[in-house]
C-alpha cells in the first residue's frame, strides 16, 4: 500500500523521467520517505518507531505507575518498607503544605502577636510617662499647697513661755483664790531668774512696773492680741522689739503681788477682756 502510495507520487510529478532504480525497490524507510516527501500526516512518528519506547529511569517509572494509579513499595536490606503509594505521597505533600502554611500563619500571628505586643507596650508606656507627668505635677502642687499651708501653720505656731520641765502649772485661769475677782490668767511656778520665752511672733509694746503683776512685758501679735508677762525679775526686750516664738523677754520673778517666783501669762484678743492661756496655747500647737 506504502509502495503503490509512493509510486503514484513519484508519477506525479510530472517531467522527471522515473530513475532506474525505483526508491520503492530499496525498501520502505521512514527516514528516505519522510525526506522525500512532505509529512503528510503528524501523527506518523507513534507508528514509525513501534515499541521502541525510550528506558524509564527508577523515578520515571514509580511516576508513571502513580500517575496510573498504583502503588510502589520500595525495601531496603528488610527495613520498613517506604510507602510511595498515590495517596500517601498525597497525604504527606498535603502535610508538607499544611505544616508550610501553619507555619507561615505561625509567623505571621507571632509577628503580628509581637507588634500588638509592642504597640500594646508603647500605648502602656506613653500612659505610664503620662501618669508619670501627671503625678509630678500632682506632686509638686502638693508640696506647694503643703508649704504654703505649713508656712501658714509656722505662723500660728506659739511656743512654750518657759524651758520645758522648768515649771509646774500653779493657778488656772477662771480659779477663785487670791485674786479680788477670778483668776485672768495662767501662773507658772519656777525658780527665780528662769528665761522667760515669746510664745508668739510679735512686737514688744509695754515694758514696766504694773502694780499687782509687778514686772511686766506686752508684746502685741500681728492680728492685735496681747500676751501679758508678768512678775518678772528682769526685762529682756524692749518695747518697739520683734520677738519670735521661743525668744527670751524676760526672766521669771516675784514682783507685784505674788506669793512666790511664777509666770503670771494673759492672753488678750484684740487688747480686751483675757481669754484662757491653756486654751489658746493647745490651740497653737503648745501643750503648757
Ligand atoms: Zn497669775
């Protein structure tokens, strides 16, 4: 059939006288025909070159088997034998993918955990140093407000009018006793010549003989009360003095009348009537 084919184009082809030895005597060759002829159909080659398959490698083999659907169980020297079968390279590929891509969701959720994280902690710390501000400034008004009112208490702050533990509280204020009406002031036995102390800031506006208190100093505090000193033995300050609290006036003595050496105290709100001297020293802070 091959050969009547051949001929028949041979003849075809017009002019040419036909050779001597007609190809179709040497035998049907693909390569001689195809040479000699346009290819006529693609698919020639599959049925020119039966069975002459090219050699599989090992891989190519197992590939082709799987690719058929079967199963490769490969063993060495007895160990456990490999599965290469479809479905568990399959499942391991699968397994692969699916630990990449846990892995990557890993990564992914540690790094977007890690910013959260930072972002968290720079939030925290900007409302720690915010805080932080806040409190100092809090803090600051505070110890302002603080001295401010401590400068204000100082202020109010009365001292004892003897050393401690150089007298004894003798006569009240209010008492009835010696006195040709209740008693008005506070007395403070002790030996004669003790230092008698400012229990208040103020200034010094009468020094001198007063009769029954003897030996007397006034000194005058800044919202106009009057602090009596009297039966004194000496005189420390002037009038026209400024005298802090805790400040030596005087010395304790027995003039005027008196029965024995003692502090005689007044304390006169706004230059009046006296007031209890126990009372208003609690009230500054002094414990007589
Ligand atoms: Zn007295």
């Amino acid at each position: 059939m091959g050969n009547h084919r051949a001929g028949k184009r041979e003849r075809s082809r017009g002019s040419r006288p036909s050779p001597v030895v007609p190809t179709t005597t040497l035998g049907y060759t693909g390569g001689g025909k195809r040479r000699a002829t346009k290819p006529v159909h693609a698919g020639s080659r599959k049925g020119l070159v039966p069975g002459l398959a090219s050699v599989p490698t090992a891989v190519g083999a197992a590939a082709l088997l799987l690719a058929a659907g079967g199963a490769v169980t490969l063993s060495q020297n007895g160990s456990a034998p490999v599965d290469f079968s479809q479905a568990s390279v399959r499942a391991a590929s699968s397994d692969i993918s699916a630990a990449l891509a846990n892995r990557q969701q890993a990564v992914s959720r540690d790094s977007r955990r890690q910013a959260l994280a930072d972002a968290a902690d720079a939030e925290l710390q900007d409302a720690a140093d915010a805080q932080l501000v806040e409190r100092d400034a809090r803090v600051q008004k505070l110890a302002l407000s603080a001295q401010s009112w401590a400068d204000e208490l100082a202020k109010n702050l009365w001292a004892s009018p003897l050393p401690p533990g150089t007298y004894r509280l003798t006569a009240r204020f209010g008492q009835f006793g010696l006195w040709a009406s209740s008693h008005t002031g506070l007395d403070f036995a002790a030996p004669h010549g003790t230092p008698i102390l400012a229990i208040a800031a103020g200034v010094v506006t009468e020094t001198g003989m007063d009769g029954a208190y003897g030996n007397k100093t006034v000194v005058t505090l800044e919202d106009g009360t009057e602090i009596w000193y009297a039966h004194q033995s000496s005189y420390g300050v002037s009038v026209g003095d400024t005298v802090v609290p805790g400040q030596q006036i005087g010395t304790v003595g027995n003039t005027g009348r008196s029965t024995g050496p003692h502090l005689h105290l007044e304390v006169r709100p706004g230059a009046g009537d006296p007031v209890d001297p126990y009372s208003a020293l609690l009230v500054h802070g002094v414990t007589p």
